[in-house]
C-alpha cells in the first residue's frame, strides 16, 4: 500500500510518501510525478521519512523524477529517507547522486 500527498513549502514542492514504494504501487504516483513536471516546478522535496518499502520500480521512479526535474534546471532534494530505502539507496550508491537531508527545512536551506 502506499499513501502520498502534494503540499507547498514556500515555492517548494513536497511530495510525501508513505508506505510500499514499488512494481505494484508505482502507477499510483506516475501521474503525480508528471503533473510536478509538466506544471513546471524547479524546486521538489520527495519527503521519504512514511516509506517502508522500495524496490527497483520506485528507484526508476525517484531517478525520472529526478532526471526530469533537473532537464529543467530544477532539483530534487530527499528527505527523511531511513530504514531498508535508505539501505537501497546506499547500495546502488544514490546516496551521492541525491541530495539527502533530514527535514524539509534543510531541504529548504538547501535549494538556497
């Protein structure tokens, strides 16, 4: 299962998501994915701290995010990541692609 929520920090997007991150949940947030790109918006959180579960359709898509984020001269920032994703980041060596902060505060401070 897996539950997420859009809100605005400022003019940061945060895309909170809780749960299970994976081949059966995925299709659930794609569409919201593509609604952050196509409005356009340059400075997204993915706030990790609720997920439980990642597996390899959830990195895939974390990584179109951040790609089509950034061919926007956007950035994503990851917060709260903990626990078996913050492992599967570590192994795939994410954790030096992605900025990963504690809070959507240090997100903040750091999109500057």
């Amino acid at each position: 299962m897996l539950t997420f929520e859009q809100s605005m920090y400022g003019d940061i997007r945060v895309l909170a998501v809780a749960g299970n991150l994976d081949s059966l949940t995925v299709p659930e947030v794609r569409p919201v994915i593509e609604q952050i790109v196509s409005s356009g918006i340059r400075k997204v959180a993915l706030d990790m701290s609720g997920l439980e579960v990642i597996d390899s359709s959830g990195i895939g898509a974390i990584v179109s995010l951040f790609k089509r984020v950034r061919g926007m001269s956007g950035d994503v920032k990851i917060v709260g990541v903990r626990g078996q994703p913050r492992e599967i980041l570590r192994l795939l060596g994410l954790e030096r692609a992605f900025d990963i902060v504690p809070t959507i505060d240090d997100a903040a401070r750091r999109f500057g």
